[in-house]
C-alpha cells in the first residue's frame, strides 16, 4: 500500500542534515525540539518551530569549549541559557555568552594507555571513543556517560559510569558503575514522563548496551536491560507506552515497556523478490499511533509508516517530489523531518488526509 506524504514546511539550512542523519536535534517531553549545529567555533541553536516560521535567529549561540574535538553531541538546557559538552577529559557547561558555569573532570577516554596529557587548550588525545551528556527536561540535573579512574585498581585501572550531576554546579549526585561497558561511544534518550533517562552504548562488533535510570532525589535508580538485548534505542513513545530498539543487526524493530519486555515486533515489508531490506538506525514515533522507518542503506529504499502498537507495515511513503533520499527524524506530532542535501533544505512532512 502506497501512502501519499505532504509537505508541510521547508526551510533551508546548511548542515542540517546532522538533525535527520545524527543526534543534532535534541527533543524534550514538552514538544519542543531544538536544532544543535557546529560551526568552527560555536554551537548554534535553533527553536525547530520557529525556524520553520522564518525566525533564523538562533535562541543561543555557545562558543565551543574544545573546537577540534566533534565526536560527542552537547546537550542545552530548557531556557537555551546554557550548553552541556561531553569531551575527552570533562563534561563542560558553557553559557552562551561563553562564561564556563562549571567543569567535572573524569578520566580520559582516550585509548592508549599511560598517555601523556600535554595540557593544551583543546585536550584533544588520540581517539574516537566518548560518551555522551544530557540535561534533564526540568533543567535541575545533568546525566553524563564518563570514564572513571578507579583509586584502588584490581584488574581493570579505568571503569565507565553513568553519573548524575547537580547542572548548577557539576556536582555529582550519584553514580552508576557500567562494568559491562567498553564503549565507542554512547547517547541519551529523556522519557516524556520527566523522570526517566535511556542510556544507549555502541561497543562496535561488540554490540549494544542499554539501560533506563530514575534520580529520586537521594539515590540513582537504573537497571540494566542487556540479558537478553543487543538493541539500539532508538525512541521513546510520546504517549508514555515504551520505548522503540531496532536490533543490532537492523532485521527488526522492537516496541518495549520500560522494564524491557517486548510488547510488539516487526519486520520490514518484503521486497518483490521475497528479501527482507534492512532498517536504519533512525527509527521512531511520528505520533502516538505511528512509527514511520527508513530502509536507505538496503536494496529497496524508502520510507515506512507503521502502526505503534504492533509495528505491522502500513505502507510505503510516496512524496509528491519523487523519491526522496534522506534519513527521517520523527518529531512525534504527526510530522517528520527529512533533508535535501541539494539544496541544504531540511523538510517537515505528514501523512495527507485520505
């Protein structure tokens, strides 16, 4: 079945392809979604709904704490006052009108052990491995996936955790160790409720590791999900039902409740030839009864709506453009955003009424 796509907005950004094709767009539980994009020295936010209203002044512009070190997505705060980075050595907060707020300091990711620190400005070492950082929806804590030097070492000298921090100072809150961790790197998921927090861990050929944490005001909450899952998060449901993991592998998508049970799964729709193409990384709600999914990087490319609940194909997308070659960013209201790299357009399309 054929579905008819409508374009709703378009705005031309360059470099916008980072919020379909990365983790440049950083969504919160109360709707709001805001572009994070680099340039040689600064990260520039945009408020996405205003952008596609015409208003291109950015809501903040924070001067990058270490401009040569781009492998970890910063994380702002709700008013747009401030931005979070994650770097080799610290998590960073900067204000936008470039103050330092505060530094935690951590053990360096960089893999090459006994390394000198020469002490340079952009503490840049050897390296791709990173974590990640993420200000929570009310704006009071800041969660962070660091390395951690352990003071009396057994076998291991180094060990990752998942630390929560106070964002108006950097001081930590609690900690949850991540023994099972030997990241490429990571990123952070909020739940709608508020309250929740998805850590989601890429060990490369080593696989996937994912967990879900609650600070109660006293102590870190988590649990580990990784018994049974080798899955990438990919979403949370706006409606608070679960949250969506496509497999290491890229063979299916999962819809889970928190506690990890599987609610729903499903496959991509098969090809002509009886193959089943591949799903992409980038996968989730376009509203609270539908998950739209891309295939780029199979034989049969293309973008697929699904129901919520079981994850069964609805159909397959046509654009009133022609085919389009992009990844797809769901915004959760019934829209979804894709991104012409030919004219540096990022587009918000829906499903046109029937």
């Amino acid at each position: 079945m054929s579905i008819t796509a409508q374009l709703r907005d378009s705005v031309r950004l360059p470099g916008g392809e980072a919020l379909v094709g990365g983790l440049a767009l950083e969504s919160r539980g109360d709707g709001e979604h805001h572009a994070l994009l680099r340039n040689e020295h600064a990260l520039v936010v945009h408020d996405l709904a205003r952008l596609f209203k015409g208003d291109r002044v950015p809501t903040a512009v924070v001067p990058l704490p270490w401009p040569a070190w781009d492998r970890s997505i910063p994380s702002v705060s709700p008013d747009g006052s401030y931005a979070v980075f994650s770097g080799q050595r610290a998590v960073r907060a900067v204000s936008a009108t470039g103050e330092v707020l505060w530094e935690y300091r951590h053990a360096c990711w960089g893999p090459v052990t006994d390394h000198t620190h020469t002490g340079d400005e952009q503490e840049l070492c050897y390296g791709l491995e990173h974590g990640s950082c993420r200000v929570s929806d009310d704006g009071r804590l800041v969660w962070a996936h660091v390395m951690v030097e352990l003071p009396e070492p057994d076998e291991y000298e180094f060990l990752e955790c998942w630390v929560v921090l106070d964002a108006r100072d950097g001081r930590e809150l609690a900690r949850l160790p991540l023994e099972d961790s030997v990241a490429s790197g990571s990123h952070q998921l909020s739940h709608p409720d508020g309250v929740h927090v998805g850590l989601c861990i890429g060990m490369g050929q080593d696989g996937i590791l994912l967990y879900w944490a609650r600070w109660d005001g006293e102590k870190l909450i988590g649990w580990d999900l990784n018994q049974h899952m080798d899955r990438i998060l990919t979403d949370v449901h706006p409606g608070h039902a679960g949250f969506l993991t496509v497999d290491h592998e890229c063979a299916n998508l999962q819809l889970h409740a928190l506690d990890g049970t599987v609610l729903s799964e499903g496959p991509p729709e098969p090809t002509d030839d009886g193959e089943l193409p591949y799903w992409d990384y980038l996968c989730g709600f376009v509203d609270a009864d539908t998950v739209i999914g891309s295939t780029l990087d199979s034989d049969d490319p293309g973008h697929w709506l699904l129901d919520a609940h079981t994850l069964a194909v609805r159909g397959r997308l046509a654009y009133p453009t022609g085919p389009v070659e992009s990844y797809v960013r769901p915004l959760g209201d019934g829209t979804w955003l894709t991104y012409d790299t030919v004219s540096e357009t990022l587009n918000r399309w829906s499903a046109a009424a029937s």
